[in-house]
C-alpha cells in the first residue's frame, strides 16, 4: 500500500512537471497558411484580412487561446523550411487544435532565385534534390501531400488535433461560375486529411458556392477588391472564418464545443470622411448641378471608409457656421476622422442683406455686427477666421483638417482659367499653413486640368451656368482631390483611395 502511494505520488509529481498548470491549463487554437490565414502583420494593411484574424471571435476565449502563426508567401514548404512549422509543433501540447491551410504559393516555381517556394504536385512520395538558388543550400523537395501529412503526424504526435482545409477561392470568374481547385491543392488535402484519419474542410469549395450566390458584381469591393483576387477583404475574411466554424459544428470534432452560440462578429471600424463646403461640394439633386462630394466614394475603399457629405448648398463658411451645420458636424466627430473643408463661392456676398452670408475679406479679427431682418445681431468675422475655427474645432476631437481652395468657376480670360489665388484661394492657403492644416489647392489643380482639356471639352461639364458642374465634371473633380489626397505628406490617406482610375490630370499643388 504505501509503494502504491508513493508511486502515485511521483506519477502526479510527473505531470505536473509536464503541465504545472494542471487542467487549468487552456487548449489553444494554432493557424498555419500562407496570406490568406493572415496577410501581412494581421493589422489589415491595404483593406487585406486573412481568416485567421476573424476566427478567434467565434470562440470562447475564456476557455481556449487563439494562436495566427500563418505568414504570407509561404507554401506548404517554406513554412517548414523557414522554421515555422517547428516553433509551432514545439509548443504543442495534448489538446490542442492546428488549422492547416496551404496551396496558393506551392504551384511556384521548385527552384529559382526569387522565392524557391513551389512543391511537387500530388501527395506521393517522390523527391527533386535542388541546389537552391535561393537560399545557396542543398534542399530534397517533395510533395506538397508530404509536407501537409508531415505536419498532421507531428501534430498528432504531439496529441494535438490537426484540422486540414482546402486553400480559398480566388476571385476569378468564368461563366458566372468561380473556378475550384478541386482537380488539384483542394483534392490533395482532402486525400492526405482521410488518409491520416482528420477533420477536412473543404473551404475552396463552400466559399465558391457562396461567392455564385451573391455574383461577382457583390463581391467585388465586398469580399474582394478588384485591385487583388487572392486576398480577402474583411468581410470576405469574415465569410472564409463562418464556413469554417459552420462545417466543423457539423462534424465530431471536439473544437465545436469552443464555439459561441451567438458571436458578435466585430469588423474593423471604419474611417470617416467628413465633407463640408457649399453646393459645389454638396448633393443638391440636381442633375445639372452636382457636387464632388457626391463623387468621391468613387475613389475611396468605402469598406473601410465612410463618406459623409455634410455640405450645403448656398452656403458660406458664415452661414454654415451661423447656421449651426457646422455644430452638428461637429458633435458627431470622434477621433481618427477626417474633415475635408472648402468654402468661398458664397463668401463674397451682401454682408448686411439677405441672404446674409458674406464674411468679411481677408484671415485677420475684425468683425461687425450686422442686424439681420428679424433684427437679432450677429457678429461677422473674415473667412479666416470661421476657417480657422473649423480648423481648431476638428483637432479638438482629435480629428484631422484638410483645407481646399474652393473649385474654379467655368471662366476664362486669355485660354486661361481664371483663378482665386489673391483673394479665397489664397486666405484658404494662408489659414492652412498657420495652423498647420493639410492643404490641397484644388483651385488650381483643377483649373490646370481644365486648360489642359480647352474651354470646348470644359463646357460640357457646366450645362447650367459657370459654377455647377454636371455629374462628369463632379467626377473628374473628386478624382483630382483623390489623387491630390494620395500625394500629401502627412495625411494618412494613401492606403484607402483604391480607384484603378489612372487620371492624366496634372495634380496642382497639395501641401
């Protein structure tokens, strides 16, 4: 009797060298794969998710950890080469769960100087000795079946669950139909997954089907952008992640009892664009007279960016600002947004007289007060100075300005386009450089590109009169600003104007 209870004392004493923990200890979820698991750091630089930064949201957390090792460019090869596969297989433990997932980079070349990456195709057992130009070492290159088997042993070895699933679809078309990879990389993993006896999933094939079901024009800019058909927008992410957790609750997994009952799947929060300025900027509804503002989402990835048009037509920065639209722009803004602002055409009206919306010329302080019809007084300030307030009020909720110089009206003197740049454009810039404001003189970018096209090709844009432009001149207009916006220094903007639309527009001048 008491050899048996020290012997089951050095027995607990054993485990709990093992696990010191003991079963407090919580299972933990690995990802491995290539750019579609997790592209990039994971921080979805470029608008590109993988689905492995979504799936930890269908899990309970409390009890199970979520580990995305998956690293982009990598086949089934290079991720045991590199040294990956060994760094996760040195963590495992019993009870823990590895979602596998390669074949988009293994039909690469076996050898070459660039990426060395691909594999041989099928899953048997045949062997290419390479010298590789790559790496400058001797390397035995199998099969793409061999590195997926080698990481389900040693997984299984480990008594980790290895969860094997078939690359993603890209997001190419052919007769309303997206193309499988079921003769090829989605075939082999379902061969190596039934005969090493583990889950398969057979996730090109699932995704596919619900790629057909919303057609290609819905998934361009929802799943995917027309820029990438490999790499999966959130939502697209979103969608490969809830097929997986879907196809595994349908199967004798054990992970299934990880899974919430009702996740709150949570996508990255989207920046705001907020647009104030007068009917030039504004959605008038009209026809003949549409603001750039209308236009723009054109050029923005709006999956990841909301265009809120708050301007007014007949507006000045005056009249905005008196009439509270300003405020109510303002209470809604949170930090990280951005207000892109342009006044001017307004502010040199009647000052004292209906439609009381001139400001006083110049960036200085003076005011007067003006008594208004219904004989309440106002006090006036110059253009600068309600500028400068947008301007300080913005940053105040951590938000971030950017001043235009308000569009050229369609006049000419000498085949050139008459500009603002002593008077508006020029207060506009000034008021921009001493409060250190992002500045784009759209003035003068767009006035550049009207000479460029001639008055002829220019009138066309104004059916009305010399200061709305029709829907194609809105838009050529919101196109110079994006492309304005995608060379200022400062503004962080780049990444999230998506427009394939290559404008032979020159730029003007944008600080």
């Amino acid at each position: 009797m008491k050899n048996t209870i020290v012997l089951s004392l050095v027995a607990l004493l054993c485990v709990q060298c093992e696990n010191p923990k003991g079963s407090d200890v919580k299972p933990t979820v690995y990802m491995v794969g290539d750019s579609t698991v997790k592209n990039g750091r994971g921080d979805g630089a470029g608008g590109l998710w993988g689905w492995g930064d979504f799936i930890g949201q269908y899990l309970d957390t409390t009890r199970i950890a979520v580990e995305n090792h998956a690293l982009g460019g990598t086949s089934s090869r290079t991720f045991i080469q590199k040294g990956l596969w060994n760094t996760v297989r040195d963590s495992l433990k019993a009870g823990d769960y590895v979602l596998i997932q390669f074949g988009h980079n293994d039909n690469g070349p076996i050898n070459d100087d660039f990426r060395a990456r691909g594999t041989i195709k099928g899953i048997g057992d045949e062997t290419e000795e390479i010298d590789n130009m790559l790496t400058g070492e001797h390397e035995i290159v199998h099969s793409y079946g061999w590195y997926i088997r080698k990481m389900v042993k040693e997984a299984k070895d480990k008594g980790a669950v290895p969860i094997v699933m078939s690359p993603i679809p890209r997001n190419r078309w052919a007769e309303g139909k997206v193309p499988r990879n079921d003769n090829s990389y989605g075939l082999w993993a379902g061969q190596v997954a039934e005969q090493e006896g583990v889950t398969f999933i057979d996730l090109n094939d699932e995704m596919a089907m619900q790629m057909e079901k919303l057609g290609k024009n819905r998934v361009y800019g929802n799943l995917f952008y027309k820029k990438d058909h490999t790499h999966t927008s959130a939502g697209g992410a979103v969608l490969a992640a809830s097929i997986i957790v879907d196809e595994l609750k349908e199967t004798d997994n054990a992970i299934k009892q990880y899974f919430l009952e009702n996740p709150e799947i949570v996508l990255p929060k989207k920046i705001n664009i907020y647009l104030i300025g007068d009917s030039t900027v504004a959605d008038n509804g009209d026809p003949q007279a549409v603001g750039w503002g209308t236009e723009l989402y054109k050029y923005f990835d709006t999956t990841r960016v909301n265009i809120i048009n708050r301007a007014r037509g007949g507006r000045s920065s005056r009249t905005f600002y008196h009439e509270g639209l300003w405020q109510s722009a303002y209470d809604t803004l949170s930090r990280g947004d951005y207000v892109l602002m342009q006044f001017g055409h307004n502010d040199g009206g009647y000052i004292d007289k209906p439609k009381y919306r001139g400001s006083l010329k110049g960036t200085g302080d003076s005011t007067v007060v003006v008594t208004r019809k219904d004989n309440t007084k106002e006090v006036v300030h110059t253009y600068g100075w309600y500028m400068s307030t947008f301007i300080s009020e913005t940053r105040e909720k951590g938000a971030v300005p950017v001043v235009f110089s308000h569009i050229p009206r369609n006049k000419w003197i000498d085949g050139k386009v008459e500009r603002a740049d002593k008077t508006y454009g020029k207060w506009a810039e000034d008021i921009a450089r001493k409060y250190n404001a992002g500045f784009i003189d759209l003035n003068d970018s767009i006035a550049l590109a009207y000479e460029k096209m001639g008055a002829g090709a220019v009138k066309k844009f104004f059916p009305r009169d010399h200061t709305h432009t029709n829907k194609e001149g809105a838009s050529l207009n919101a196109g110079i600003i994006a492309r304005c916006l995608r060379k200022m220094e400062g503004i962080d903007l780049k990444e999230y104007i998506v427009s394939e639309k290559k404008l032979d527009r020159p730029s003007g001048n944008s600080r």
